[in-house]
C-alpha cells in the first residue's frame, strides 16, 4: 500500500489516539469516520435543493402544503425520533 504523510495538530493527533483501539492505526480510524459521514449525510444534494427551495417559498408567504402542529405534537415526535436514534 502507497502512503502519504500529513500534517496534523497536536489535539487531533491526541484525538485519533482516543478513538483508535490498540489494533487499529490511524488509517483505520480516519477510513471509518469517512465511511461514517458518508453513510450518515444528513441530505443529499437533490434533498438539500428540495428543503431550500421548499424554506424559500415559505419565506416568500407561499404556504400551500403546510399545516399547523402544535408545541405538544411536535415536542412528542421530537421525543419519538430521539428514541428512534438511541436505538
């Protein structure tokens, strides 16, 4: 395997140090966190297009589509879905 040096501070090296068993090098350890970020995105590009055009027709008034939902609802879903990510 071709490798490559790079520079990193003192408190990511640290960093590294803490989330890497004693098995795994740094190459393990920064592949899984690619690996992670890329499976956990929060939106995909096309997502993210959707969700700003959709707050940009709710800043310009346009509120076809949208409904109210009071505190309680919403802190009730909010609550499911922090359950749901737990798991």
């Amino acid at each position: 395997m071709m490798t490559k040096t790079i520079k990193i501070s003192e408190k990511t090296h640290k960093l590294l140090s803490e989330l890497a068993s004693k098995n795994e090098t740094f190459n393990d350890v920064i592949s899984f966190l690619i690996d992670y970020y890329y499976e956990n995105e929060e939106f995909s590009d096309e997502e993210a297009e959707f969700y700003n055009k959709e707050i940009e027709k709710f800043e310009n008034g346009n509120l076809e589509g949208v409904s109210k939902v009071s505190l309680s609802d919403l802190e009730k879903r909010i609550s499911k879905l922090e359950n749901e990510l737990k798991k």
